[in-house]
C-alpha cells in the first residue's frame, strides 16, 4: 500500500510542476470538444472508434517505449506495482490520445 501512495504523491508533485501545461491542454480540449459539438451536430458519436482505436495504439506503444525513455527497460519490473505503475502510464496517455482524437474524429469530412 504504501508503495502505492508514494506513486500518488510523486505524481502529484509533478502535477504541481506542470499545472499551466495542464491547464493549458483542458482548455484546448475544451475547445476542440465545444467546436466538434456545433460541427458535427448529431454525429458527435461517429468518430468515436476512431478515436478508441488511437487510444489503443498510443497505449501499446507507451507500454513499450516507457521503460526505455526512463532509462529502464521490461526486464527490471519485478515487482507488481512497477507494472501496475507501467500499465496505469500507458492507460493515461492512451486516454489523452483518444480523448484529443474523438473531437478531430468526429469533424472529420464535416463542412464547417
């Protein structure tokens, strides 16, 4: 359990680091999200596969490319939270991909 908090805690602190960066990648969204609203009407729900299947890929590639890019690699996860660390990653930046890919998804081919 405790390994578990100290990973939040960690993650948080860098949070704090990088907050207008954050901020500023929600208002982006915000937008991308309210202009894929008016645009696509009552096809909001078409680029929805789309944008899932790019979740997915951004996803398996950050579950590969992670250990490396922390100067690590598969072979030093022994323990389950490092997995469970691992997996959480590449979960969030696949939900990052997919959730930036489901307004451009969903304009796609749209008039403005």
């Amino acid at each position: 359990m405790y390994e578990i908090w100290l990973a939040l805690n960690i993650l948080w602190e860098i949070a704090l680091d990088v907050w207008p960066l954050i901020a500023a990648g929600a208002l982006l969204w915000a937008v991308l999200m309210a202009t894929a609203a008016r645009r696509s009407g009552r096809g909001w729900g078409r680029g929805l596969p789309l944008a899932l299947g790019v979740g997915l890929l951004v996803a398996v590639a950050a579950f590969a490319l992670l250990p490396g890019l922390t100067r690590s690699s598969l072979g030093e996860l022994r323990y389950w939270v490092d997995w469970a660390n691992l997996l959480m990653m590449a979960a969030g930046f696949g939900a990052i991909a997919a959730a930036f890919a489901w307004p451009l998804a969903s304009m796609r081919g749209k008039p403005a």
